[in-house]
C-alpha cells in the first residue's frame, strides 16, 4: 500500500470519527431540546397550581371551601404529576434506545475501521 493510499485511509477514518462525534452532539442536543421543554411544562403546571391555589384563597367563602378546594386542586396536581412521571419513564426509555442506536452504529463503525486500519499496515 503506498503513501497516499495510508494517508486516503487515514482521512477516510478521521472523517468517519467526525460524522459519529457529530451524529453525537445532535443526539444530545435533540434530547437537551426535549427534556429541557418537559421541565418548562412541569414549572408552567407548578405555576398554575400556585395561581389555582392564590384563587381559592381569595374567593373562598369559609375555611371549609378553602380546604375542600386544596383537596381538590392536590388530587388534580397528584393526578398530573403522575402522568407526567409516567411520561417521563417513557421518555428515558426512549433517550435509553436513541442512545444505544447512537452506540451500536458507532461500535459497528469502529469494527469496520480496525479492519482497514490491520488490512493497511499490513499491506
């Protein structure tokens, strides 16, 4: 194998390297994006429970309506906070997945590369 061709080979794995660091950063800026809206909506439901609860307390009529509406607006928080828990197993998992696709591609990669790089050092 000559010069050139070591160096083509060597360009060729250096440019592969590069697309997976790259194919990287977009996997994690993707799921930066997403976890980062999902923590918005849970500060935005937080919010709106404060303003549910500064509501109440002004326009109840008694103590007895204002504890009822705290039952009331803790059971429909508890409720949300559950299926926002849920949602976000399910959005881990899915982080899990995208991260392993990232992996395997990239482990597959690699193994093709070694194979270049034993066929061009022994040539």
């Amino acid at each position: 194998m000559s010069t050139k061709e070591v160096f083509n080979t060597y360009t060729d794995l250096t440019n592969k390297s590069m697309e997976r660091m790259s194919a990287l950063g977009e996997l994690n800026l993707k799921l930066v994006e997403t976890v980062t809206t999902r923590q918005m909506d849970a500060m935005t439901l937080f919010m709106e429970q404060g303003v549910r609860m500064m509501t109440l307390a002004s326009e109840a009529k008694g103590y007895s309506d204002l504890y009822k509406g705290q039952v009331e607006v803790t059971k429909t928080m508890t409720e949300r906070m559950m299926e926002e828990s849920k949602a976000n197993m399910k959005l881990a998992g899915q982080i899990r997945d995208d991260y392993r696709g990232w992996l395997d591609a990239a482990m597959a990669d690699v193994k093709d590369s070694s194979t270049v790089v034993r066929n061009a050092v022994t040539a």
